[in-house]
C-alpha cells in the first residue's frame, strides 16, 4: 500500500493506495470511526458490487453501518439530493465530530463531502472513491459541489476530507468507458508537469484499463502524489498552480456544453479532447512544436479517448464553442486563463488568449 501525505495546515491526511482497502476499512478508519453507527453514502450501482465487502468490515468491528443508496449519475449533485442527503445525516443524528463515508465516484464524493461542510457547519468525512477518477482527482484536494441548472458545480466548499482510501480492487468492476475517462486525468499530470510520467503513460496506458494490478498501481500513486503536491501549494487555487489541474477543461467545457453534459461526452473524455486542443492551440501561437502536439493526441489516441475535433460530429462552429466558454466558471473579472503549453510537461496559464483567437482556431480543427 502506498500512503501519500497531503499536507495542509492542521488539515493534512492521507491518501492511501492499494488493494483490499474497503474490505479492511474499519481497520484503516480506526478511532475516525468513534461510534458503532457508521453513515455511508453511496449509490446503486457501486452498491450492488461494494456494499457486501464494506458493511462485512464494519459489522465485523462491531458497527452499525447505515446506507442511503442514491440513483447513480450526475443527477445527483442536485438541490433535490443534497436536501435529502442532509435530512437523512440529520435523521442518523451525525455530530460534527463524526466521520460521513462517501463510497462511490466523483458525483457522491462531490455530493457527500458538500453535505459534510454544511451539516452543522462542518463535519468529517473520508473519501472512498471508486472510479479511476474519483482515485486520481475529485477525492483529493477538497473541492466539493453540487450543480444547479446555471451550470455544474457552481454551488460548493473547499471542505477536506479527514482520509481518502482509494481501493485499486474497485477498478474491476468499473465499465471499460469509465476506466479511460479516468484515465485522461491520469495522462493529464504527465502533460502539465511531468514528462517522464508521460513517456510512462505513452509505453504504459493500455495496461492501465487491460487490468495490469502493477500499472494501475503506478498510475493512480504517481498521480495522487501530483495532485496532493499541487493541492498542498495552492489549496484554493488563488497562487494559479492548481488551476493548471484545469489543463484542457475549458476546450473540454465548451464541448460538453455542446453535447448537453450527456453520455454521449463523459466529462474525461472532453477532458482529453480538450488536451489535445490545448496542445494544437499551443502550438498555433508558436508556443510549442507541432511534434509535441502530435504526441499528445498519440497517447490519447492509444488510450481509446476522443482527440479529433473533427471527427466528433458536432453541428456547430467555433464561435458557438467559444460562446460556451464564457460561461466557464472559471471566468474571472471577464476574462477567461487558458492553461497552455510550452512544451510536454511544462503548462501554464494565459490570462490574454482572445477568444475571437480561439474561435478560429476551431473553425479550423472542425473541419
Ligand atoms: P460517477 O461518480 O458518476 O461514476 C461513474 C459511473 O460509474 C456511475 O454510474 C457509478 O455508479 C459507476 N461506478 C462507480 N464506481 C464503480 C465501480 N467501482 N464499479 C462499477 N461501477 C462504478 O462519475 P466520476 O467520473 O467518478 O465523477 C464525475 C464527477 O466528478 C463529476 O460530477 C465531476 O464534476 C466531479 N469531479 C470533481 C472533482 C473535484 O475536484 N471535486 C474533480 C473532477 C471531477
Ligand atoms: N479537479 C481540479 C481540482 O481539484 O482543482
């Protein structure tokens, strides 16, 4: 098992990788866990493979646990939800010193830890994610939200969880399609700030979603520990290091917009054409070679993510993506930082990209 630290003033905790972590998760929570009832949020699917091994560790230890089992998907950072997850933490009487489990993806992570920083201003929670992006990204670093039909996760807490224990046994049972989703979040720490991490991904990828036990190991560790260094510099993202975790999120924003925040665009699959037209654009404006362009959408490509713009089937031009942009939430006093590249392992953040610039740049990768 590996145990990466993310250290925050009074708030650090660990992130530990490995297998068997849910099956033992009353040993690994330990006096986090100070009274026989557990609350437990997750939802039906990851329910129907992971509630047995969790609720056998917990009852064996001597606790109570308690599920609310959600309907799986998006819509479940909602309004709606978050009240009804609140009322039920309410109802278990969990107090401010508990500790709220959140077992699932990004979306009950997201959901649960935001229900943890309102309830009785602030209680504890541990992360226990379940998806290869929930492992590497959402259930680190404290950012937690709700979506409202303004836009997504425009409604939410930096909020920490006490512990995250990311269970590689958990990526068995996860669809091949949300394994490569996750993935592009995996390649995405290699392309802003690590190329040697990225030689990895480009030899190593494939094994990643074929079930390799050592590669999958690799991929999440290194990418935690990327992710708990950015998150231990820049916590709120007010210095701009973390928000260069946002590589290829505003090409990949405008379109899922496009798409309708539907199936028919996973949110890491427009990451990861988002990526490879960062990296275009990149070096359009001379930033960085072609050849290094290339190479990004090569990997991509490997891993069976969306990198052809063209290909996508969008009816729509560059202005319309453009437009889409302007209604990122990463907008700040009317302007909109693009992270971009000077190389492969080396992004950083232009608070000038003109969005006329960026709109022909799609006419011209839509075609
Ligand atoms: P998700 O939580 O919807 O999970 C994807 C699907 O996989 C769901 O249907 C779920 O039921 C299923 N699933 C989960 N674990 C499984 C398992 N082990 N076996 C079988 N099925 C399983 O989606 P996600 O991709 O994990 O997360 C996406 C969410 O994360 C979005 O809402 C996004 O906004 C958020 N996010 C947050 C952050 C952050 O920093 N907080 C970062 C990135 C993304
Ligand atoms: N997923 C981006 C961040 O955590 O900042």
């Amino acid at each position: 098992m590996a145990v990466i630290p993310v250290e925050l003033a009074g708030r650090s905790y660990e992130v530990r990788v490995g297998p068997a972590l849910l099956g033992t998760l009353a040993a690994q929570c330990g006096p986090l866990l100070r009274k026989a009832r557990v609350p437990i949020v997750t939802d039906s699917t990851v329910a129907r493979h992971w509630r047995g091994a969790v609720e056998t560790s917990l009852r064996e230890a001597g606790h109570d646990p308690r599920f609310l089992v959600l309907d799986p998907g998006e819509g479940a950072k909602s309004w709606e939800t978050l009240a009804r997850t609140v009322d039920w933490l309410l109802a278990e009487e969990v107090e401010r010193g508990d500790h709220i489990l959140a077992l699932g993806g990004g979306v009950i992570g997201d959901l649960t830890g935001f229900a943890a920083a309102i309830l009785k201003r602030g209680c504890g929670f541990i992360q226990l994610p379940t998806t290869l992006l929930a492992q590497v990204d959402s259930s680190v670093g404290g950012k937690t939200a709700i979506n409202t039909p303004a836009g997504k996760n425009l409604v939410g807490a930096f909020h920490q969880p006490a512990l995250v224990l990311a269970d590689l046994d958990a990526l068995g049972t996860l669809p091949v399609r949300e394994m490569r989703a996750g993935y592009a979040e995996v390649i995405k720490y290699g392309i802003l700030g690590d190329a040697v991490f990225f030689a990895w991904c480009e030899q190593n990828g494939p094994n990643v979603f074929a079930g390799d036990r050592a590669a999958q190991d690799h991929a999440v560790t290194a990418s935690v520990k990327a992710k708990a260094r950015i998150v231990a510099e820049d916590e709120r993202e007010t210095t701009g290091a973390r928000a260069l975790l946002n590589l290829g999120h505003t090409f990949g924003h405008a379109l899922e917009a496009e798409t309708g925040f539907s199936d028919r665009l996973l949110h890491g699959e427009a990451v990861a054409l988002g990526m490879v037209l960062a990296a275009f654009y990149s070096a359009r404006r001379g930033l960085m070679a072609e050849a290094e362009a290339e190479r990004v959408k090569r990997a991509i490509a490997a891993a069976g993510l969306p990198n052809d713009l063209a290909t996508l089937g969008l009816d729509c031009d560059g202005a319309t993506l453009a437009a889409h942009m302007l209604h990122d939430k990463k907008m700040d006093a009317g302007t909109l930082p693009f992270v971009l590249l000077r190389g492969i392992g080396d992004a950083f953040l232009d608070r000038a990209v003109s969005l006329d610039d960026v709109a022909a740049f799609l006419d011209e990768q839509l075609r």
